[in-house]
C-alpha cells in the first residue's frame, strides 16, 4: 500500500511540474523555471528505478536459497580447501547483501528494498 501511495504523489508531483514548466503559471524568472523540470527528472527516475530494484532483492532471495543449500550439502560431506574458501566466500557476500539490505530498510529508501530479504537471517 505504501508503495501504491509513493507513485499516486510522485506522479501528482510531476504532472503539477509538467503543468507549471509549460503553461509559466508564476511567470518567475529563468532560474526558477529550471525546478519543474529538476522535479520531473528526480521523481521520474525514482518512479523507474523503484520496481527493478525490487525485483533484484525478489532475485536475492532465491540466490539466498541456494548458498543456504549448498551450504548444508557441503557441511554434509567431506569438500576440500578450495570448495570451502569459495562457500565460505559467497556466504560471505551474502551476508553483507543482508546487512545492507537490513540497514537501507530502516531508512526513507525502505519502499525500495523488498521486506522478504531484509527479514532473512545472516548464513552461519
């Protein structure tokens, strides 16, 4: 619902742009002029950008789900030096996608990160 509220203000806010950057409502200066598109260029980014990010921690997920995997197959069995150092380094990278993801959630940019993998426990 969040989500759907965020695009009903940013559009809002750049159609009032598109309005006031062609119909020169204020009749300001030049400079000011420039704010309208300023606005239509930051909020039309974040209304492209917002879905691909999400799908991208959609992705995280299943990637989580199979080093979890391979993990356990590997703790299973005898793996030798190198197949542990690379495990151990993806799970590595996984929890430092975790961490993050955990972090830019408690933040303002929280619609952009996917709750499903902020809420994933760190691999041990």
């Amino acid at each position: 619902m969040q989500t759907v509220v965020l695009y009903l203000i940013a559009l809002l806010v750049v159609v009032v742009c598109f309005y006031l950057a062609w119909e020169d409502f204020f009749n300001l200066e030049p400079l000011f002029q420039i704010i309208p598109f300023l606005l239509i260029v930051i909020f039309g980014i974040g209304l492209l950008i917002m879905p691909f990010v999400n799908w991208e921690y959609r992705g995280k997920v299943k990637q989580y789900e199979a080093v979890k995997s391979t993990l356990e197959v590997a703790r299973s069995k005898e793996a030798n030096i190198f197949e542990n150092a690379s495990i151990t380094l993806k799970v590595v990278q996984m929890n430092q996608d975790i961490a993050s993801a955990k972090y830019w959630n408690g933040t303002v940019f929280n619609l952009f990160i996917y709750d499903g993998f902020a809420n994933l426990e760190p691999l041990k």
